[in-house]
C-alpha cells in the first residue's frame, strides 16, 4: 500500500476540494448513444433485455447503484492521490476538479490508463480536468472485488496525473510542437516528451517501480540509442507524417527511460546545486532502496522547475 502523507491540516483541505467523477457519457443521458452491450464491459452490471422486468437495463436499480458506486471509487482514489501531493498542491487555487470515465472505451486506446486535459484545463479559474479509462477502471473494479490490491503502476497513476498539472504550462509550451510536420519541430516535440512524462513518471520509480530499466548506465544506453534512431528517421524526409509522428510519440521509452534521463538532468541543473543529492537517490534506487516521501516530493518540486528550453539547449548527447 501507499503511504499517505499524513498532516491532519493538509487532509482537510484536500478533503474539501472539489471532486466530480462522473461517467462520460452517462447511461442516463438523453443523448448517449451507448446501447446495453456497451455497458457489459462493467462488472455486475445487469444487462438483461427489458422484456424480462419490463425495464430498460441502463435504469435498473442495480444498475444505477453501480454507476454511483463507480464515481465514489474514482473520487476517493484521486482525493488520497492529492492527500499524497498535496505539499506541492498547497499554493494552487484549486475550486473545481472534474473527472470524465471514459468506461465505453470510446475515446482512449487501450494502453491508457487516464490522462490530464491541459486542453481543457482552466488553471486562471482554478478548473482541471482529468478523464480515467476503461482499461484502468475495469482492472480497478475487478481487483476490489477480489479483495486485492493494485499495481503499482495503477497505485501511483493519478500522482503521475497530477504532476501534469503542476506541470500545466511547460505542457502546453511543448504541445505546440505537436501538430507540425516539420522534422525540427517534431524532433524537439520528441525530445519533450522524456521531460513532460519523465518527471510526471518520477514519482513511479522512487516509489520503486522499476521495469526493464533498472540503472542509470543502462537507461542513458537506451535512451541515446533511440535518440539516434528517431533523429535518422525525423530527417530523413522533408515532412513528417502523421503515421510517423504517431508511432514515435506513443513510445513507452518516455515513460520508463524519462524519470531516468530527468534525474540525470537534475545533475547539472541550476547549476548543479543539487548533484549530491541526486547522485545519492540515484545510488539509492539502483540498490531498491525505499525512497522517502518527503525526499520524493521535493525532487518533483525541483525537476518542475526545469524550463523546456533549457532542456532543449541541453544536449546529453
């Protein structure tokens, strides 16, 4: 289990945010498109034809308790996430949180598990906006219902989210890369993501999630390998295309080989104040040593500091 940052004051402004989960879209509204079928992926939901009690299935009462059941457990989970961050969250004004479940599957792949909405996102007001996925709401669903708990992975997504927020406008600066075909723009795009989901997965690994990658060495390996291989590829046409860009922004590198390539930035930045530090946690983690929290939270507070065009003019190789 997770450790909760535990501060009696923090929890309760925590506990008083605004939190609303909700399905999207919703089996009762007017407008949904989604038949039953599409509601069968849902542990325990009735699906029954309505010749049976003469009810639609989506009304049930079973059905409708499910539906509840499923925003609670998604607030709950996302509130103890911001109890864990919320040092880092204290200064925000924060008056509204809203959570679309996307348990349809209509809007994400099945390799996302939820994501933060900078589109939608109104930081000025004090609006954010997350959407969970099927696939990460299924596995969550399933393993209540044995008794069991989740991964990791699963365990620290909506800390991985909310370092996103925290994260709002250097998110915003590198998405502008996004949609051009020009290799120079879709090179720098490509290098952004190992600092936007680097530091957003670093609360991942210093909680100890470790996957293929398990030492700095071999993680800087991998990640000038593919440096080098996308490099050829970006350039070797006049424009990129959108197959290309697809495939070469959806790597799972930028996950599991950014956390290491931002604590091996973290080195040298602001002037290489916190080198020590760093190459201790470092040390630490290849020996799978728990990290502290509050170690934890002050290396994200630092890696957020990293500005996207200092990390453009740094060439790690």
């Amino acid at each position: 289990m997770l450790e909760v940052f535990v501060i009696t004051k923090e929890n309760e402004c925590a506990d008083k945010i605004n939190i609303n989960a909700y399905l999207s879209p919703h089996p009762l509204d007017e407008d949904s498109c989604l038949e039953p079928e599409d509601l069968k992926c849902i542990p325990g939901f009735d699906d029954r034809s309505i010749d049976e009690d003469g009810i639609y299935p989506s009304f049930r009462d079973n059905n409708l308790e499910i539906y509840k059941r499923i925003e609670t457990i998604t607030e709950k989970m996302f509130r103890d996430a911001v109890k864990n961050m919320w040092p880092l969250l204290n200064d925000y004004v924060i008056t509204r949180i809203s959570i679309a479940i996307d348990y349809s599957g209509m809007l994400f792949g099945k390799n996302s598990l939820a994501a933060y909405n900078h589109v939608d996102s109104r930081p000025e007001c004090g609006y954010y906006h997350f959407d969970l996925t099927r696939s990460f709401l299924i596995r969550q669903l399933h393993k209540i219902d044995a008794g069991e708990d989740l991964s990791l992975k699963f365990n620290t997504t909506w800390e991985h989210e909310l370092v996103h927020l925290l994260d709002h406008w250097e998110s915003v600066k590198s998405s502008i890369y996004r949609n051009s075909s020009i290799p120079e723009e879709c090179y720098k795009y490509f290098l952004l993501k190992y600092r936007t989901e680097g530091i957003a997965e670093l609360y991942y690994l210093l909680k100890g999630g470790r996957d293929d990658v398990k030492k700095m060495s071999d993680a800087l390996l991998r990640f000038k390998d593919k440096v080098e291989k996308i490099k050829s590829d970006i350039f070797s046409e006049s424009s990129v295309s959108e197959e290309l860009k697809e495939t070469i922004y959806k790597d799972y590198d930028f996950y599991e080989v950014g956390p290491w390539v931002i604590l091996n930035y973290l080195k040298i930045h602001e002037g290489g104040f916190h080198a020590d530090f760093i190459d201790s946690i470092i040390n630490r983690i290849e020996k799978s040593e728990i990290i502290d929290q509050n170690e934890i939270l002050e290396i994200i507070k630092i890696a957020l500091r990293i500005k996207s065009e200092d990390y453009l003019n740094h060439q790690l190789f």
